[in-house]
C-alpha cells in the first residue's frame, strides 16, 4: 500500500507494492510538480495549463516577470503592483460611476498589502444616497485596532483630508470614508453621496485614498 510524506504528502512505494518502476516515479514527479515554482511564459499560459490550482500554488510568469501565487480565488502577484477596479456601494442607494474614473492598484508583500484607490467623477456620475463603501483588492486578515487609511476629497470647496476605516476586524472587504461634512466644523462625521466640506460632488471632483493592511 502507498503510503505518503507527512510533510508534503508526497507517495513513496512499499516493500509489498506491485513492483511497478515507472507507475511509481510518475506518482512522485507529479506529486513534486505542484509543489516547485511553476514556469510558463505569461499568465495566459499558466491559467491554460493550470485549470485547477490549489492554494499555495507558486508560478513564474516570464511576461511581466513576476512571481505569482494562488490564494485559493485567484492568482496575485508577488511585490508587484497589480490593478484592480473597487466596488463602490452606498447605505440607501448605490452610486454608478458613469464616465468617469473608479481604478485601484494594489501589491501584496508576505502578509501585507499596499493598495491605492483613485475615484475621479465623471458627467454622468451617479451619487447614489447614503454613506460610501468602497472594496479593498484583497480580504483582509485579523486586523486588531483596525488600522486607519487616509486619504483627500477634492471639491469645489476645497480639498478635505479623510480618514478611511475598514468594516470588520477580521476579513474586512471594504471601507468606509470620514471627513468635515462642514467647512465650519472639524468635527470628522462618515461621508457619502452628501459630499463633503458641506459641498456637494460635481463632475471632475476627485477622491484618492492609500493604505496597508494584513492579508489573511
């Protein structure tokens, strides 16, 4: 009976085995063959060839020349910037951005990921009604004191400094935006689709937030 690594999981035959040389040492190369670093010449060619990967899985991609890992969902890359578009979602009704501009760009470090997030209205923009949530690039993991991203709105009554606040404390997928909803008062309130620095948005405004955070 085969039995297998307690490590890798890996088979190895026993004494007892049907003495089968070349059945034997497939079962081993296939078993190591997903464990190595993967090589394919872009991710075309990797997703082709790897229909049913599994978490953990590791592969270079020649084309950008990156290392990528799979994280169960999907494959992101290694310390290299990545694109991604955030949704965008209110409490009452949910905003459309229209023609104008919703992109995000994000790099995972081990367990730590850098995302930007860049909100440009557009003339058809659609502001929805209630307070804002927009999508962080990856789930977040156990967050502790839930750390804080900042940011700036621009509106045609200035330029308001936000502080942005993660939904959960574990497996957050999205923020929450802060900031003066007043000129006059610096008290930070939540924002949304009633603008900001008692301004309302208009086509051209602009919102950009960064920020840090454990993965899971």
């Amino acid at each position: 009976m085969t039995l297998y690594t307690p490590l890798n999981n890996l088979p190895y035959p026993q004494p007892t085995d049907t003495a089968n040389l070349p059945l034997h040492l497939q079962s081993l190369a296939e078993g190591v063959d997903a464990r190595t670093v993967l090589r394919y010449a872009n991710a075309a060619a990797r997703d082709s060839a790897v229909t049913t990967p599994a978490a953990g899985m590791v592969a270079w991609l020649t084309t950008p020349g990156t290392l990528s890992y799979y994280t169960g969902s999907a494959w992101i890359a290694l310390g290299a910037w990545n694109t991604y578009t955030p949704t965008w979602t209110a409490t009452t009704t949910n905003p459309a951005i229209g023609d104008g501009t919703l992109t995000g760009r994000y790099a995972v470090v081990g367990k730590v990921c850098h995302f930007t997030t860049l909100v440009q209205f557009g003339a058809s923009t659609a502001y929805g009604s209630g307070n804002y949530s927009f999508g962080l690039p990856v789930t977040s993991g156990a967050l502790g004191g839930l750390p804080q991203f900042q940011g700036i709105a621009a509106v045609s009554g200035g330029r308001a400094l936000v502080s942005c606040q993660p939904n959960s404390a574990t497996g957050a997928t999205s923020f929450t935006m802060w900031g003066p909803a007043s000129a006059s008062s610096p008290t930070a309130t939540q924002l949304g689709s009633g603008g900001v620095l008692g301004t309302a948005y208009a086509s051209g405004n602009v919102i950009r937030i960064g920020g840090t955070y454990e993965v899971v």
